[in-house]
C-alpha cells in the first residue's frame, strides 16, 4: 500500500496525470479520504479512450470513497476553497 496527502484548491489531479496516455490494466484501488476539517469536493476520472472525463459526485468533509483505477489514467478532486485529501492505492484480488 502507498499512502500519500494532497492539498485540493481548483482542478488538482489526486492520482495521474492529463499528459498520460495508458491506462491501467490491472485492479488498483484508490481510496480517498477528505478532511473532516476541509470543504467538499468534486471528483472525476479520466480515460484516454472513449468516455474521456467522468464525474463521479461530491465528497463531504470527513467522507471517505475507493475508485477502482481500472481503465483510467486520472483521478481529479475540485474544490472552491482550501482541503487536503489522504490517499491510498492498494491491490484488488
């Protein structure tokens, strides 16, 4: 497992990058982890073939979600204000 924290403000790429072009082929798992103390945010993916950008929702402050990275090159949160989110990539069996 690789842990790592992530100050949110505008479109802030949690996971991946907008200059990838491959997306994975096999089960990784992010979790994320907004600050309770934080502000909600928005979350997307990014794919490189068909579908492009997804929007999976809003994040409150002290809510926790997993995206499987299958078949994705990105992970983004979008946030107004200030947040720092805790992720986490780990193994799917």
């Amino acid at each position: 497992m690789y842990s790592y924290i992530v100050k949110v403000r505008g479109k802030t790429y949690v996971w991946g990058s907008d200059r990838l072009s491959v997306n994975l082929t096999w089960p990784l798992l992010l979790v994320i982890n907004n600050d309770a103390l934080g502000d909600p945010i928005d979350l997307g993916s990014e794919a490189t073939g068909p579908g492009g950008q997804t929007s999976f929702g809003s994040l409150q402050p002290g809510q926790c979600w997993t995206v499987p990275l299958l078949g994705l090159r990105a992970v983004f949160a979008n946030c107004q204000a200030d947040t720092t989110l805790a992720g986490s990539t780990t193994w799917s069996s």
